[in-house]
C-alpha cells in the first residue's frame, strides 16, 4: 500500500503541526517574553493576545514553527491548541523559513488580470526562487503567490516583507526594490 507521508513516518502518521518545518530554538528571548506580557497586560483576556503574540514569535523565531507556537502558548498560560488553530487559520503567518526578503505577489483574478502571471515569472526570475520553494540558497530571497493584497484596483501587487507595492510596477520599479533591498534600505524579514 502507498503511504502519503515519507517511508520513515508510514507506521507513525505525525499530526499536522509535527509536519512543520523545525525551528532552531524552542524558547523565546528574553527581550521577546518581556514584549509578550506587555502586549497580554493590555487585554482582559489572554487569548485576545494570541495574533500579535505570534508576530512577536515570526519576528524573534523567524518562522512560527511548533515549537513558537507552544513558546506563545507557554508565555500567555494558555492552551497549545488555540494558538496551533490560530497560527494555521491565518496565512499572514510564515509556517516554514522565508528569505531575508519575503516577496508576496498577487495572483487573484482582479491582478491576474493586469498580467500577475507574468509578472510572478519575472519576480522569480530576478530572485532565483520559485513561488514557495523557500528562501533562496543565499538565504536572501524568498517567493510566494498571495491570494489578495487588497489593491485590486491597481494590480499587479506586490508585498515585500509588510510593505505593499500596488501602483505602477513594471520592470524598471521592480528592478528599483530589490537593488533597495541588496543595498540595506528595506528592514529585513522579522526584524
């Protein structure tokens, strides 16, 4: 019989959340538990602090991976399960290691429309990456389709790392941000 997991998991089947790439730490910085509480000490309930939690672990794990997931848990005292059905619900959490750049392009109807297609091969070309292939090998760069950027007015769009780029981009624009990139000018990813 085929099994759909690798060989060495076909007699254990993992849960969902053990499929996730592994981080390199399983506890957060001390500088990151200290944002933590201050963020829980502003809502009357700690599970209201979930979202921006898990921010704080993309940004100090650089991924949210199993282990920041049961670190925001920890932090708030509050079950491993909310925060694993939280952190897999939204998609604006990186589940697996993103580039130093993470580049977001929209492929939904309204920019594919205005030639995101395209445009997602040139992305892709510039950066080396293929859409959610993981970060580049000099870690630099990394790829991803998104669903809506909500600028389907002006598409194609494009989001590298938290900012937005819906108005005008063609080849000389694109060009611009990622050498703005290369040369320092845009915060790197989690940072």
């Amino acid at each position: 019989m085929n099994h759909p997991l690798p060989p060495e998991t076909a007699d254990h089947a993992l849960a969902t959340g053990e499929r996730l790439p592994k981080s390199e730490r399983t506890e957060f910085s001390p500088e990151a538990i200290a944002e933590i509480q201050a963020i829980a000490a502003k809502y009357p309930d700690k599970l209201a602090a979930t979202l921006p939690a898990l921010y704080v672990a993309q940004r100090d794990f650089g991924f949210v991976s199993l282990d920041a997931m049961k670190a925001v848990a920890r932090a708030l005292s509050i079950p491993e399960g909310h925060v694993f059905g939280v952190a897999s619900f939204y998609t604006l959490y990186q589940k697996k290691p993103v580039g130093k750049f993470h580049l977001q392009v929209c492929t939904n109807i309204s920019c594919a429309l205005n030639g995101s297609a395209e445009f997602l091969e040139k992305v892709c070309k510039k950066t080396g990456c293929k859409p959610g292939g993981g970060p580049s090998p000099d870690g630099m760069w990394s790829v991803e389709e998104a669903e809506c950027l909500a600028s389907c007015a002006s598409g194609p769009c494009m989001q590298v790392n938290t900012d937005v780029y819906d108005e005008n981009i063609d080849d000389a624009k694109l060009n611009e941000i990622l050498q703005a990139c290369e040369r320092g000018e845009y915060r790197e990813w989690g940072l």
